[in-house]
C-alpha cells in the first residue's frame, strides 16, 4: 500500500492479483459493487467491457487499474478508505478474478478528520471524459 490519502488501495497481494489479470487479459479496470448479483465485491473487468454511468464516481488506480464506484454507494463510503485486498475463495460470476480460486475484497477504515481535510474533491466518469 503506498498513499495513506488515496481514496483506493491495494495490498501487496491484490496487487500481484492485478498484474497476473493483466497479463491474462490485457488492461483491467474496477467497479466497486454496490450488492446487485455478487454482494459488495470489487468486480475487476478488462477496460472497457464494463459501462460506466456518467456519475459513476473514480476513486483513483490500483497499479494502474482505474477503480470506480457508483455515486450513491460513494455517499455511504465518502469518508473511509477502500483497502483492496485478495482472499481464497470464488471471485464475483462477472469479474476477472473468477476461476482464479482467490478474489478481490474490499476492507476499509475511516479517514481521520485531518486525512479528510487533506483529500482532494472526486471526479464522476462524464468530467474524465471531458
């Protein structure tokens, strides 16, 4: 893990995780899940084949991956730290960890009143268009 403000991070394994999906499957991007169909799972796609909605909220890269959350569930989650982390088990029916026999987990913690003070405003999917 390597920004205590960043929004989203990825332990050491989570990060071997990504680059073993990348190498399968070419660059990769994360959506946070809000419980539709596989729970409250970080759901890892090759870029590109999920759609993101203009408000979609991006909370920043995991080793490059691109990691967003919907603007609704980001309400709830504003002021904690998302800690992606890598678990035995099976992997959300959608996402690329699937198969794998190990997948994502979101772990969290609440941002300190200073830490959010110092964090900088989030942007949606429409204004990273633009």
């Amino acid at each position: 893990m390597h920004n205590a403000l960043a929004r989203v991070l990825a332990t050491d394994a989570a990060s071997e995780m990504i680059e073993q999906l990348r190498r399968r499957h070419g660059p990769v991007m994360f959506f946070q899940s809000g419980g539709c169909c596989d729970g409250s799972t970080p759901m890892c796609y090759a870029a590109g084949e999920f759609s993101l909605s203009d408000t979609d909220v991006y909370l920043g890269n995991l080793n490059g991956a691109p990691f967003y959350m919907g603007l609704e569930q980001f309400g709830y989650w504003e002021h904690t730290q998302l800690i992606i982390d890598v678990v035995d088990g099976n992997g959300g029916m959608f996402s690329l960890d699937n198969g794998t026999g190990r997948r994502f987990l979101t772990r969290s913690r609440l941002f300190t009143d200073d830490e959010l003070r110092g964090l900088g405003a989030v942007s949606t999917a429409r204004q990273a268009k633009e």
